[in-house]
C-alpha cells in the first residue's frame, strides 16, 4: 500500500482531539495524518465567538492544505465536519483523492447543517436556536447521544467538548465548482449502534450511489473514540 495523506475533520462540539486513537493506527501503517481544530474549538476554543460561520472553518481547511502543500488527499469529515469538507473540496477539488463522510452531513449548495437536522429531528433544532439566542453557541448535547456509556470516557470527554458557535451550523453551504466536486470519488461510513437519527438520509441515499462506496460501523455516532481500530480499518481499506 503506498502512503496516504489523510486530513481528518472533526465535528461539532468536538477537537483535533478525537483523532487521538485513530492517528496513530494510521500512521504505524505508513500514512501521513493531519487532526487540526476548527476555529473555536478544541484547542482552538480560545477564539470562539458568535461570528464564526462555517465559511470560516471551510477557510480552516483549504488554508491546511495550501499552507502545507497537500495533495492527492484523503479528506474525511465527522458529522457537523460534512460540510466543511465539501465546502474544502470545492475550492480546493484539484488537491483531494477522495471524501470520506464519516456518519456525516453530505452537504449540498444552498443548504445548511440545520436543514438536514430539521429533516429527521425537528424538535433539535429548535432547541439549537434557543439556546444560541443569547451567546450565539450551542452548548454540547448529552454524551450518550454520540453512544457513550464508559463513565471514564465520558468523563475524559466532557471537559474537551465546547460550546458551537451556531452561526455555523445554520450558514447555508456555497458552492461554486460542482462540475469538480462531483467527479471526487466518494465513501460515506454510517454509524448504527446507536444512530443519532440525523445520518440516515445520507445512508439510505448513497448506500447503492454510483461514484460512492459504503460502509457500516456498528458503533456509536463517536465511533472514533469508541471503535478506533474499527474506524482505523474503514479508513485503510480507504487507502
């Protein structure tokens, strides 16, 4: 197997952190790997602030890539991370070798995260805004809504996940370059034990897609944290 680049984006709420298991599998089998924190989050959460929308973590992205020289990458959004990576790969569509949509919002143009939350659970957005109203961030739901039931994972979790700045989840994805986006070969990894309910959309409707391949983890919505020599072998095989 000749070596990969992959760049792995996390979700919301979340860090570079949550890579922290999968990195090194990937990297003991010869790949280069890159976990960077979006703006205002993880080790970035310093910068948080109202005013970060998801062009901002988009730029987070394709800036990696260019100030890195990265090419014939292999980039992978967690959930929320979905739509930074498409917004990335359209921008940026000549430096990626495939998408990997890890139990992922699959973003299209003129779409943002909340529509598709408020297509298979409404009542979630609606608690979004309303907790945004006053600070403009959503503080992180329950643990065991990513599947956690480890009390030690969950308390080593905790403290690392911080409010999301809302602006971002609701700024509706813009694309310019679809033509180049489209020919990206393309994977999408459904995670089933238990489902959050916001990915099943995407499962049902690139499971057979031409251009795509698919994969099932039986594992929680944090899979990366849960299952990461399972997740390890998806991105391998991905390779």
């Amino acid at each position: 197997m000749s070596m990969a680049t992959f760049v792995l984006i996390h979700g919301a709420w979340h860090g570079g952190y949550a890579w922290r298991h999968v990195a090194p599998l990937l990297r003991a089998a010869g790949h280069e790997v890159f976990t960077p924190s979006l703006t205002g989050l993880g080790d970035r959460a310093h910068l948080s602030r109202r005013e970060i929308d998801l062009d901002t973590h988009i730029q987070d992205v394709v800036s990696l890539l260019e100030m890195e020289d990265l090419r014939e990458v292999i980039l992978l959004g967690h959930s929320y991370g979905g739509m930074v990576i498409t917004g990335a790969a359209d921008r940026v569509p000549q430096r990626i070798r495939r998408l990997i949509y890890f139990d992922a919002f699959v973003g299209e143009n003129g779409k943002s995260c909340m529509d598709y939350v408020a297509a298979a659970v409404p009542e979630r957005v609606k608690a979004f805004r309303e907790q945004a109203k006053e600070s403009g961030l959503v503080p992180p739901p329950p643990a065991a809504l990513w599947g956690h039931t480890d009390p030690a994972l969950i308390a080593w979790l905790k403290p690392r996940e911080v409010a999301h700045p809302f602006a971002s989840q609701a700024q509706p994805l813009r694309l310019s370059n679809e033509a180049a986006l489209a020919r990206i070969p393309k994977t999408f990894v459904h995670c089933t034990a238990p489902g959050t309910g916001s990915f099943d959309q995407f499962a049902a409707k690139y499971r057979n897609a031409p251009g795509w391949r698919f994969f099932e983890v039986k594992s929680g919505h944090d899979a990366m944290l849960l299952e990461p020599s399972a997740v390890a072998g998806v991105l391998l095989e991905n390779a």
